[in-house]
C-alpha cells in the first residue's frame, strides 16, 4: 500500500470520528478529524515526513513551514525525512499573533527570506488558516512553490488556495479517509 493510502488508513484509524460537532470556524459538522492523533503518533510521523518531502522536493522547496498549532509536527516530521538527502529542507512556523517581546516576529524558526518554501497545514477546510500563513511568509521574503494540507476535507479549500495562485497538494482526501474508514468496520 503506497504511504498516502497508508497515510488516509491511519486517519481512518486515529482521527476520523461522526457525529454531531462544531468546528474553528463555529460550523456545524457531521464528522470531525483530529489530525494531531495521526501527526503525534511514530507511525504517523514517519508517513506525515516521507509524504510531505516528497511534495516539498517535487516543487523545489527548500524550506517548509506552516500556522502553528496545526503545522508544527508536520514540519518537524518533513525536516527529519529530509536530513541526510540531497534536498534537506529547513522548517518554520508562523505564530497566530507576531510575539509581544524581543524581536516581535511572526515566524519562528529559520528565516524563509529568499527561500522557495513548502507551506502546510495538517487539514484543509476554506484554506484560511493557510493563506493567512502564506501572506506573512511572503511579507517575509520567501516564495511559496507549493501549498499543501494533509487531509483536504473537499469544501473549497483546494480552491480557495489555487485562486490565491499557488500550486496545491494533498497528501489525502476526506473521501480517501472515509472509503478506508468505512473499510475497516
């Protein structure tokens, strides 16, 4: 089984729950995925990492970065699959708010000026929480080769990124997770 299909297996798995929820954004939901059950988990580290380089050096990144909370393991996943390759990618993150002391950045991590870099985000819904990443990753210099989320729950995300103008990847769909999720009962 290729790592995608072993990668929507293990959100099936761990993360994949129906019912009745209300998400971020206050929406109403009939299903929910908690990706850092899979992005937290040894298996899912080592798939999350594999997958996301894979992409990342696709697109000639040589950086990846993400909003945190939701990018931080997947980042550091993709930094570790990367050492000891050719491409090796370095990692960020960007904050929610710029930090109230020191320098008052809103990246942490390595500095993505003049890099092509690989943004993330572990699920993609409306695609906000990633553009809102990218606008300062740009403001910071970097040029976005490719977007990227791990699961795309298919609800005009992939879109929204695309008529942002950039490149969009995922490494699964919400359809790839429930036919392995509606398998496995």
């Amino acid at each position: 089984m290729p790592s995608n299909a072993q990668l929507a297996a293990l959100f099936a798995r761990l993360s994949y729950r129906e019912g009745d929820f209300t998400l971020a954004s206050g929406a109403k939901s009939s299903f929910y995925l908690d990706a850092k059950q899979v992005t937290y988990h040894p298996e899912g580290v080592a798939l999350v990492g594999r997958a996301v380089h894979a992409v990342a050096r696709e697109f000639g990144a040589e950086a990846v970065g993400g909003p945190t909370m939701g990018a931080d393991a997947i980042v550091l996943s993709a930094v570790y699959a990367s050492a000891g390759t050719d491409r090796p990618l370095t990692g960020f993150v960007v904050r929610k708010e710029p930090k109230k002391h020191g320098l008052g950045k809103w990246i942490e991590g390595i500095d993505p000026r003049g890099m092509n870099v690989a943004i993330v985000d572990d699920v993609i819904t409306s695609g906000g929480s990633l553009l809102k990443a990218a606008e300062h990753v740009r403001e910071a210099g970097a040029q976005i080769v490719v977007a990227m989320g791990l699961v795309d729950r298919e609800q005009g995300g992939r879109e929204a990124i695309e008529a942002a103008g950039f490149p969009f990847r995922a490494v699964c769909t919400l359809s790839d997770v429930r036919a392995q999720f509606r398998s496995a009962r």
